[in-house]
C-alpha cells in the first residue's frame, strides 16, 4: 500500500505551518496514520544543514551551493522518514518540498531552471507529491508577520517577488496536482478547500480531473475566475 504525499508550499509568512499542522491533527483524529514533516531541518543531519543555510552569520552563500544544500537535507528526508512512511501507508503532510528550491534558488537566485530541476528530482529520489498545496500572498504582507528574520527571509523584496511568481509558474504548469489558495483567507476557509481536494486522493480515487482543471480556488473564491491559474492571477 502507498500512502499519500500532500506538501505545503508559499513564501514566508503564509500560514504553511498552520495548515500542515491541521491537516495532520485532522487525519490524525480521523484514523488516518498521517506524519507532519517539514523542510530544511528534520533529524539530526537536517538540523545542522538548517543551522548553516538559515543563520544569518553564515553570511553570503554561493547560489549554487545554497540549493545543493537544500537538495541534501532533502535526499536525506526523503530516505529516512518520506519514504518509509509512504510505503507504510502514511499520509505525509510536509511543510515545504522541491518547489521551494525551484522558486527560492531557481527564481529567487536566478539560477537555471533546466539545469536545476533535473537535479532536484535526482535528490528528492523522484519522489512526486501527490498534491502541492501553494498558498499565495504578497510578499510584503506575509514577511510583516515575522519579527526576526531568517537568512532567507532578510533578503531584499525583489528576490521575495520573484520567489512568489516561481511558485505561480510551477503550478500554472501542472495545475491538476496543485491546488492554489489565497493565504489571506481566514485559516479555516483554507484548510476547508485542502480537505476537499484531498478528500478523493485519501479514499484512492485520484485526482478529480474535473477539479484539478478549475483549480477549485475559482470554484470557491471567484467563480467568474479563469479555469486556469496562469502566473500573476491572484496578486492584489
Ligand atoms: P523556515 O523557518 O522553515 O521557514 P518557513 O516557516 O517560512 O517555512 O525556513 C525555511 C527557509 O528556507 C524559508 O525562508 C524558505 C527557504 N527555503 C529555500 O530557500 N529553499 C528550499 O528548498 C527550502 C525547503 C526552503
């Protein structure tokens, strides 16, 4: 049996944690194994790549070597608790996954998406979500919630936007394994549109492709929306 993977995915200050942590307590409560994980920082070699890529005395990072770190932590995560917990049966609800590499590297630094991707997948063991959930907000409003700022979070606005359309873009390409979500809904308007998508993944029936086409955010939030989500659609 093969569980399912459900990631989370935004820039900071979106409310991932929030969402992931209530998926899982949900599931959780309704007798579903269901194992809430995050990127970068799971165990113990994650927890010292985290210290190296998110402390602010570490100072610049060549691009190249700030996403090969992320792709380790990531290798790592994936073989020792992903994995194992998919092939048991688990709901694998992670907080942030390879679109965070593409969109904070590839866009973010501005490295070479097609030089990149194949890399990411090769360190994430192939490993595909089942459903990315990406919430979007504009930068400015989710990095105002964060009193101290990561390494990550204190670079400059620019490099925060480009972040922002990295994620648009990659669900605009593939929108029947995404699920797009305004992050400035309330906190259970939100979690109330994950387990509605989630809901025929968990009971083995696949994607709705009916659902996956509307992206379900215009079926709940503007029904007169696009059935697409291209990139930009849902900035202010
Ligand atoms: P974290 O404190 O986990 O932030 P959040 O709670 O917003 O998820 O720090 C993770 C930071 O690392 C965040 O700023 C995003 C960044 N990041 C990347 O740049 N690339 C990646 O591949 C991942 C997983 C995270």
């Amino acid at each position: 049996m093969r569980g399912v993977f459900v990631v989370f995915e935004g820039g900071d200050g979106t409310g991932k944690s929030t969402q992931a942590r209530l998926l899982a307590d949900w599931l959780n409560a309704s007798g579903r194994e269901a194992v809430l994980t995050h990127e970068p920082g799971e165990g113990e070699v994650g927890r010292r790549i985290r210290e190296l890529l998110l402390d602010p005395a570490t100072g610049d990072l060549s691009p190249r070597a700030e996403a090969l770190l992320y792709c380790a932590d990531r290798a790592q995560h994936v073989d020792t608790m992903i994995r194992p917990a998919l092939e048991r049966g688990a709901v694998v609800v992670c907080d942030r996954y390879v679109d965070s590499t593409l969109a904070y590297q590839g866009a973010g630094r501005v490295l070479d998406l097609d030089e990149l991707e194949p890399l990411v997948w090769w360190a994430a063991g192939r490993l595909r979500p089942d459903l990315t959930v990406l919430l979007d907000l504009a930068p400015h409003a989710g990095l105002a919630t964060i009193a101290e700022r990561d390494r990550l979070e204190a670079a400059d606005d620019a490099f925060h936007e480009r972040t922002r359309d990295g994620f648009l873009d990659l669900a605009a390409r593939e929108p029947e394994r995404y699920l797009v979500l305004p992050a400035r809904e309330p906190v259970t308007v939100v979690q109330e549109a994950v387990r509605h998508r989630l809901a025929p993944l968990l009971s083995g029936e696949g994607h709705d492709a009916e659902i996956g086409r509307r992206n379900l955010w215009s079926a709940l939030f503007d029904p007169e929306a696009p059935l697409s989500v291209p990139p930009g659609t849902m900035k202010p």
